[in-house]
C-alpha cells in the first residue's frame, strides 16, 4: 500500500473527489406529521445543497416512495396511520427501498429502541440541523460501504 496520497487537480485527493461524488446521490425524504417541521427540515436539507422532499406521515411516505428513490428516510417515530417504527419495517421488508433510515423522537434512545430495531441512526428533538445534515450524511457513507450494518 503506497503511504502517499494520490493527488488530483488543485491538490484534492482521489478519496475526497470520490467523497463528493458519492454525496452528489444523496437524496432525503423527510417523513413528520407534523407539517411545519417536516417542510422547514425539508428546506434546510435543501439549503445544504440535497435534493429533498417532505411526507406528512407513513401512508404518505409509501405512496412517495412507490415512485421515487431516496438514499435517507428521515422519520418522526410517533405518527398516526402509520407511525416510524412500521415505516421502517416496511421499508426494511422491500428490497426495492435500500435506504438509510433515521429516526427522530422526542423521546430517549431506550424507549425508540423498545418500538423499533434495523434503523441507521438516532436523533432526539429538538433537531440541530447541522447535526442533522452530518448524521444524514454518515448514514448515507456508511451505507456505501458493504459490511455495515443498522442498528
């Protein structure tokens, strides 16, 4: 293994280039019934620079997703129809939606892991976008790695 990096135009290494084409496929899908969270998180993802789109519960989620492909599933857990934990489980039971999932909840870590198990991270309310976009961001890179598996 050669301890140099292999540098590109401008001094920016191999990996870094590839680092930034990866993200460029970065997608979300911002789930809350809560409709004024979900577009202003919507937005702010959008202000990062990601393509994203908001669905205001889990019914609505499926019939987003039966059409579009997203890299991240940003989901509140406490919904009505269909709450994040059976989102998840839907999700995670079709291949055809091979998607990061994080879920979000005003409650602690513990009690989300009591109602769900296969998600990819865990944010707890109230949200710091810039939290928010980093672990939506490691999601994805990570999921871009064979071998790492949800939670």
């Amino acid at each position: 293994m050669n301890s140099k990096l292999d540098r590109g135009p401008r001094g920016t290494s191999q990996s870094c280039r590839w680092h930034d084409d990866v993200l460029a496929s970065l997608s979300v899908l911002v789930v809350d019934d809560d409709a004024s969270s979900a577009d202003l998180i919507t937005e702010e993802i959008r202000d990062r620079g990601y393509p994203a789109d908001a669905a205001y519960d889990g019914q609505h989620a499926l019939s987003v997703l039966a059409s579009h492909r997203y890299a991240v599933i940003v989901s509140d857990l406490a919904m009505p129809c269909l709450g994040g934990a059976e989102l998840l489980e839907r999700v995670r039971g079709n291949p055809r939606l091979d998607a990061g999932f994080i879920l979000v909840s005003s409650h602690p870590e513990h009690v989300v892991q009591q109602a769900a198990t296969g998600y990819d991270a865990f944010l707890r309310k109230p949200i710091a976008f810039d939290a928010l976009v980093a672990v939506i961001e490691s999601v994805f890179m990570r999921r871009q790695r064979p071998g790492l598996a949800p939670r």
